[in-house]
C-alpha cells in the first residue's frame, strides 16, 4: 500500500517542526509513532554499526524487527542509506 500523495504533500510542506509533531501526534496512535520513532531509531543503530543483537537487546526487541532495516541498509539505491549518510 503506498502513503497517499496528499497526505506526503502536506507533510513535505511543513517546516515547522513543532507543528509537523503535532500534526504526527494528531494522526498517529502513540503505538504508531512508537513504532515510527523504534524503526527510525535501529536504522541508524544499524548504520552506526551496532550489531542486530546489540540492538535487540538495547531495544528489547526481537531480531526479525530489525532484519528488515538491516535489509534496507544493504541496498545500496536505498534512500534511507543516502539520508543517513548525509545525516
């Protein structure tokens, strides 16, 4: 399923981050902003170089949580790889 443009439009057009944090806490459940803030959190763990048990433990998770970013981070035409590195 793909984020719907207009939602992504509005998002993009927000330069505030107060008012982005707000708008986030308006239309996600805590649950799914923690799950945002957890996934955005390991990628750059991962990035860093911590290992996925490192990780899993820091976390408190399970390691197939993490599998996926660690997957998103060996693809070398991943965006998110290029925002890390730039980050």
């Amino acid at each position: 399923m793909a984020v719907d443009p207009g939602l992504l439009k509005v998002i993009s057009s927000m330069n505030n981050l107060d008012d982005l944090n707000r708008f986030f806490e308006d239309i996600f459940t805590p649950a799914e902003l923690d799950d945002i803030s957890l996934r955005w959190k390991l990628l750059k763990d991962l990035h860093k170089g911590l290992t996925q048990r490192k990780i899993a433990e820091k976390y408190g998770i399970s390691l197939c949580k993490i599998t996926r970013g660690s997957k998103i981070l060996k693809n070398k035409d991943s965006l998110v790889l290029e925002v890390l590195n730039s980050y």
